[in-house]
C-alpha cells in the first residue's frame, strides 16, 4: 500500500516536472517574449531542473528558420522521464505481493 502511494507520488512530480519543462521547450520553440512576466516565471522555475544538462552538447540552441530548439530542456525532459521510470519499475519489483494484490 505505502508503495503505490510513493509510485503515485513519483508519477505527479515527474507530471510536474514534466509539463513545466514542456511549456518552457514550446515557449522557447515559438520565440516567445523572454520579457514576459509569464515566460520569465516558466524559465525561473524550470532552471533548476535543466541546469545539471546545460553543456551536454556544444550549443544548447538550434534555430531552424523562425523556430528554436531548446536542446538541454529536450535532454532534461528525456532524462527525468527515464529516471521516473526507473524508479517507479524499482519500487513496483520490490513491492511486498499478497494474494489479493498481484501486481
């Protein structure tokens, strides 16, 4: 029971996370106002999270015509779902099984 209630938890940050990180990759996608109180709100809380993966590559943005990709938010989203993942099939294989719960 304590495990599908830490799994439930693991699943919300990582939505959390998640749909930050993907707003700000959209924002920074359609070249949205850096200006904006909203834009600069997405990219001070999402700061934290793709900061471990600034300079993974050599550039952390590829323009394609009118469109930037955010390059580190793609790899921190890729990253933070992998490692949910992780942790969640870790926690389900060490999950206690009764009779009634086979899972």
């Amino acid at each position: 029971m304590v495990f599908r209630v830490i799994i439930k938890i693991l699943y919300s940050i990582l939505l959390a996370i998640e749909t930050l990180i993907a707003i700000k990759f959209v924002l920074v996608f359609i070249g949205a106002n850096s200006g904006n109180v909203f834009v600069s709100w997405i990219t001070m809380i999402t700061e934290p999270f793709i900061m471990p993966f600034n300079g993974i590559l050599g550039a952390s943005q590829v323009s394609l015509s009118v469109f930037t990709i955010d390059l580190n938010a793609f790899i921190a989203m890729i990253v933070y779902i992998l490692l949910a993942l992780f942790l969640i099939e870790l926690l389900k294989a060490f999950t206690p099984t009764t009779p009634n719960n086979n899972e």
